[in-house]
C-alpha cells in the first residue's frame, strides 16, 4: 500500500512550474563504528542527501542515484529507514520522530531519485 502524505505547506505542489524547496531538518542518523544514534541536520539538494552538525556545516554527501531506500521492518517501534548508495558498501540508517516525518523524507528522496535521468526504474518504493 502507498503511503499518501499530505502536501506541503510551502506552496510547491499548489505551482508545479516552480522549483521545489529542498527538504531539510533534523534527522538521527546511526554511526558508522559504535552504532550509537546521533542528531545531524539534512538536507535534500537534488540527487545528494547532505549531512552534517547543523545547517551550516553539511559536509557528508549521501549520492541517491540508484541507491536502495528501504523501510526497517520490525524495530522497536521508531520510525527508522536505509539508504544503500549503489557505488557503496556502507548502508546508512536513519530515523524520523513520527511516522508522517518519516514518510516525507522518504517520498522526497523518492523523487530526487526519479528526477534525475540516470534513476533505475524500480528505484523507488514508498510503503
């Protein structure tokens, strides 16, 4: 079943000639050695997830052409996703505070994924 979320309040949908907004905000992310969730601020610039400390230092870029986005089944209850970029060996895990925040980001990294012409046909699943 797809996840239908409602339209932003930012006007892009109401426009579709217009430029979209890039989807940002805070996000906790697992690290890579401890496995410990930490905050870090993200930020949708078409094709490329970027993170970092907060808004002004976003210094790690997450490249979603062809990346595997997936939902994490079972956990303990949070609202938690994956991103496998396709020319990496690292999945990245990420959780959103609700599910609609979570299903935002994940719609929206959907469609970065299908704007790009370089995009897999089946790249993009939102449950």
């Amino acid at each position: 079943m797809m996840a239908v979320v409602s339209a932003t309040s930012n006007g892009a949908d109401e426009n579709p000639g217009e430029i979209k907004e890039d989807k940002k905000g805070w996000l906790s992310k697992r690290t890579h050695f401890t496995h410990r969730w930490k905050r870090a601020w993200f930020q949708l610039k078409e094709t490329l997830l970027l993170y970092g400390e907060n808004e002004e230092k976003l210094l790690k870029p997450i490249n979603l052409v062809g990346a595997v986005v997936e939902v994490v089944e079972g956990g303990d209850g949070s609202f938690e996703w994956t991103i496998t970029p396709k020319d990496r060996k690292r999945t990245f895990f990420l959780r959103a505070g609700t599910i609609a925040e979570q299903q935002g980001w994940m719609e929206a990294i959907c469609e970065a994924q299908l704007s790009s012409r370089d995009h897999a046909t089946n790249a993009c699943v939102v449950q």
